[in-house]
C-alpha cells in the first residue's frame, strides 16, 4: 500500500511541475522578451507585467503542489525511488506538454536531449 | 542567440547549483528534523547558509521567467540541466563528497543532451505561426 502512495506522489508531483512549467512558460511567452520590455520601458513596466498575470501565479502555485508532494513522496519512499523517478518522468512530461499544449516544435534533437538528460538524471540520483 | 541570452541561460544554471548546494550545506549542519515536530524546519531559517540558499533560488526562479520570456521550455529545461553537472563539482570541491563511476556517467549523459539541444534554434517557428492550447480555450471563453 506504502508503494502505491509513494507512486502516487510521484505522479501528482510529475504532473503539477508539468502544469508549473507550462503555465509559466505560456505566461511569458504572452508577456514577451523580459530583456526587451525592460530596455524599451524600464523595469517598472517588467515588474508590473510580470504582477498582474494570473497564469504565472497559477504556474507558481502548480510548482508548490509539486515541491510539498514531493516532499511527501519522499517522506513515504525511498530517496532512490522518488528522486530518480519524479525528475526523469517530468523531464519527459514536459517535453510532451510543450509539444501538444505549447505548440512547440520539439523535433528529433529535443527528444533526444530530453532521453539524454533523463538517462543522466537517473544515473546521477540513483546513485 | 545573443551573449545576453547565454548569460541568462548560464545565471539560471549558476543560482540553481549555488542555491542547491548552499541549502545542503546548511541542512547539513542543522539538528536533524523529527517527522512529529515538522515545524522545527522554521528553526533552520535562521542559517545563513539557507538564507542564502533561499536568495539564490529566488534569484533562480527569475532567470528561469526570463529564459521562458525568450526561448521554448522545450529547450530551457534539457538546457538548463547541466546545473546537475555543477552540483556534482560543487559537491566534490565544496561538499567533500565522494563521486563514484555510475555519477560521472550520469554527467556524461546530460553533457551529450545539453549539447543536442544547444545546437539547435532557441525559439521554434511553428510556436509563434500556431496558437497554444492554453490561448485557444482562453480565447473562447
């Protein structure tokens, strides 16, 4: 039953950093260019943009849920479980969710840094 | 992509890693947390190793909106994995720590990744030509 908890957290955990990240790339992709807003209209106008997006506060939000049920997760499984699993599975979460949510165009090369990056992950955690 | 947009790139990579490692180090030297007493944690905060730690991961999380602001997540995220690399040389010249085979292969794994993905445009064309999902469904509320 621990397992099955454990598992659990791991997938709530893959999915609210899923939604953090793409909730606040698409935030800032409908913000624009920080470097530019910032050149052309101070850093007034940055701070203020950045406030009054709701996305980017629901991203923020997403990206808490994922940190406090992974600290559960980890309270629950094992450290070579949870850690390994949670960031290789979100790795190619998002890489899915940037293809069909995000509309970006993740081609071969993107997925085979994503596979790359994940391997490393696993390797580098489980250790 | 511009010198500006690698700093960015190279800042969120740097915080994370500083921020990580600075976290470790003051959790380490901190009375270990009984799970019946989780507010102790709050006792912690006091350290100015994570008090820094903190500060760089906020300083982090802004590097992290900027990169989004400029480039797909799809490149940001294998990019900015190489702050795995940094925490492992951190933690063998900072933290002391012992790093097996199996790690430096790990390394090895996100080195060749990262590569992949620098090689390639940071912002794809079909991303700005098709609408997001998220935008589609905004707009027909």
């Amino acid at each position: 039953m621990r397992t099955a908890y454990t598992w659990a957290c791991i997938l709530m955990t893959v999915v609210a950093a899923g939604a953090g990240d793409v909730l606040l790339a698409f935030a800032m992709r409908r913000i624009g260019d920080l470097g530019e807003l910032r050149r052309q209209h101070g850093p007034g106008v940055v701070a203020g943009r950045l406030l009054s997006s709701g996305t980017l506060y629901a991203g923020v939000f997403f990206m808490a849920i994922a940190f406090f049920t992974n600290l559960i997760g980890l309270s629950w499984g094992d450290l070579s479980i949870v850690g390994p699993a949670s960031a290789a599975l979100t790795f190619i979460a998002n890489a899915v969710a940037a293809k069909f949510l995000l509309r970006e165009n993740v081609d071969h090369r993107r997925w085979l840094a994503t596979l790359f990056v994940c391997c490393g992950v696993l390797l580098l955690t489980s250790s | 992509m511009t010198v500006r947009k690698w700093a960015v790139i190279l800042s969120m990579v740097f915080f994370s890693s500083v921020g990580d490692a600075f976290l470790a180090r003051g959790m380490k030297s901190a009375p270990s947390i009984d799970v019946h007493h989780v507010m102790d944690v709050l006792s912690v905060m006091a350290n100015p190793f994570v008090i820094f730690g903190i500060f760089s991961l906020l300083a982090f999380m802004y590097s992290y909106m900027t990169a989004l602001s400029f480039a797909d997540l799809s490149y940001v995220l294998p990019a900015s994995a190489i702050s795995y690399v940094f925490m492992v040389l951190l933690s063998i010249f900072w933290l002391h720590e012992h790093v097996g085979r199996q790690r430096w292969l790990g390394v090895a794994f996100i080195v060749v990744g990262v590569g992949f993905v620098a090689r390639g445009p940071v912002r794809t064309e079909n991303a700005s030509k098709k609408e997001p999902v998220a935008e589609t469904v905004e707009e027909r509320r």
